[in-house]
C-alpha cells in the first residue's frame, strides 16, 4: 500500500492540476473525499480559528496543528497537506515536527519564510534564506522513505502593506524560490501574492508551484482554503441567534432533513452492523427497526 506522502507525489507527477479542498475536521475530510476531491487541505488560519479560537499569528503551535491533522488524514483516504507553519523555531524543531507529521499520517506540509510573529501587526520580515534552506533539509532527512511532500511557502510577494512580511520583489522569490528548490523542497506555493506577479515567477522555478485559494496556469494544485470553516461558523452564528431569539432552531432541522449522506459519512451502518453482531452473540437484544 502506497503511504499517504507517495499518494500525493503521484498526483503532483501526473501533471494534471489538481485541488485539496479545504477540511478543518475529520467530517469536512470525509465530505470532500465523498464529492470527488483527490487530496485535502487543512491551513492553519481554519485550524486555529475553528478548533482554538485564536488567530494565526505564530502563537497557534505545531502540536496542536498536527493533533487535528492527524484526526483528518486518519478519516480519508485521501491525501492531506497541512500548514506547518515555520515547523518551530530551529532545525530540532522542524526535524522533531517533521516526524510527528509522518506519524499522523500526514502526505505533505507547506514550511514558510516569514518571522514570528506572523500575520499580525508586527512588521517582521522574513528569515534569512540559509535559514529557510536548513528548515528545508532538515524536514527532508527526518521524513525517511516516507514520501511526505515537503512544499515550501515563499513569502516575498505578501507585502508588509497587505499583513505578510515580504518587500514584493519579483528578483527576489525568484532567488528565494530556486533556493528553497536546492534544499530539497518538492514544490512550491507563493502565498497572498497577486495573480499577476506569481505569473512573472512561476516560469523560473525549478520544481513543481501550486497556488493558495485561486488557481493559475502551469501551476500543479491549489490549496483551496477559507470558505469551509467560515461557512459553517457564518451558520452556526445564524442559527444561535435563531435559538436565541425563537426558542427553537427550524432551520437546522430543515438542514438536517436534507443531508441524506450524514449516516453514511459517520459509518453508521458500518458501526450498526458491528453491534447486531456482537448483541447476536451474545444473546442480547436488538431493535429491529432501529431509527437514524
């Protein structure tokens, strides 16, 4: 049986773009896998926001990525990448982390350039590009002959302007990009950088570039993110309210009534069957019409 990172390589190399749908949790995993998508993605932006309520600024860990990452890879069969962050702040911790990753059965991660703390209002830059490399090589031995795809996130076109750290210079992930390749990474993405400059760089990297949120020419995959987690919290608020103010949630029974896949996403039959055997056996009761 191929690992969950040789899955993922055998997508990238056969050359047809693909996308891994957002899932923040084991049931968004089961739901992309279920409508057709060949890999999903968790970032850390749903991650920390869904499961912990804090924003993505360096202050969400990687223990706690891998914990719900690791919860979603084990519910799919297919592939899922996840956001590592700078996988920690040296190369003991990227090694350490890298194969914590392997062991959640994770098939790849996406290792950034920007200095913590990132996303926020502090203007902080990005790590020296030799930094970066010894993140990159250290992930590469730690991952064995396990297959994970190591991706690495190149900052440079997420200006201060816009909340990333980078200057904007098109020279310069050109030449972050091509080191990053040299270190070892298996792709690359540009992350919140316009269509149009990652279109001026895309044709200098030498390994494989997937896009984050929107797709683009010659690029292998999109990690598609933001619209899943938002989705549900936008719904779970109208609902609250809902209760809040009626006494009563109508509309989630509605929704509830039109989910037919809900059963089969959770196992039930799988878990029903289980116990009418196991009860059988051991001379116990059942209900014969048992309602779902």
């Amino acid at each position: 049986m191929p690992t969950p990172g040789e899955k993922l390589r055998a997508l990238i190399e056969n050359g047809e773009h693909f996308v891994a749908a957002e899932a923040y949790s084991a049931l968004t995993g089961r739901i992309v896998e279920h409508v057709g998508f060949k890999a999903a993605y968790l970032g850390g932006h749903a991650c920390s926001a869904f499961h912990y309520a804090i924003p993505d600024n360096g202050i969400f860990s990687q223990i706690e990525q891998i914990e719900q990452a690791g919860r979603i890879a084990q519910a799919m069969n297919i592939p899922l990448v996840a956001d590592a962050d700078t996988l920690g702040e040296t190369v003991a911790d990227a090694y350490r982390f890298t194969r914590m990753y392997v062991a959640a059965g994770i098939a790849g991660y996406h290792v950034e350039d920007e200095v913590n703390p990132k996303h926020s209002k502090h203007v902080n830059g990005l790590c020296r590009i030799e930094e970066m490399q010894a993140r990159i090589e250290a992930g590469v031995k730690a991952r064995g002959d396990s297959g994970l795809v190591i991706i690495a996130r190149c900052d440079e076109l997420y200006t201060s302007e816009n909340g990333g750290g980078g200057t904007g210079s098109i020279e310069e992930a050109i030449r972050r990009g091509r080191a990053y390749a040299e270190a070892g990474a298996d792709a690359i993405v540009f992350a919140s950088a316009p269509p149009a400059q990652q279109a001026e760089v895309i044709p200098h990297m030498t390994i494989p570039v997937c896009t984050l949120g929107f797709n683009l020419p010659d690029t292998a995959f999109t990690l598609s993110t933001g619209w899943g987690w938002v989705s549900a919290a936008v719904n779970h608020l109208k609902m609250a309210r809902e209760l809040m103010e009626t006494g009563s949630v109508a509309s989630a029974m509605n929704a509830f009534a039109n989910f037919p896949e809900k059963y089969d996403l959770i196992d039930q039959a799988l878990y029903d069957d289980l116990i009418v055997d196991w009860a059988s056996r051991m001379d116990k009761p059942t209900r014969p019409n048992h309602a779902r």
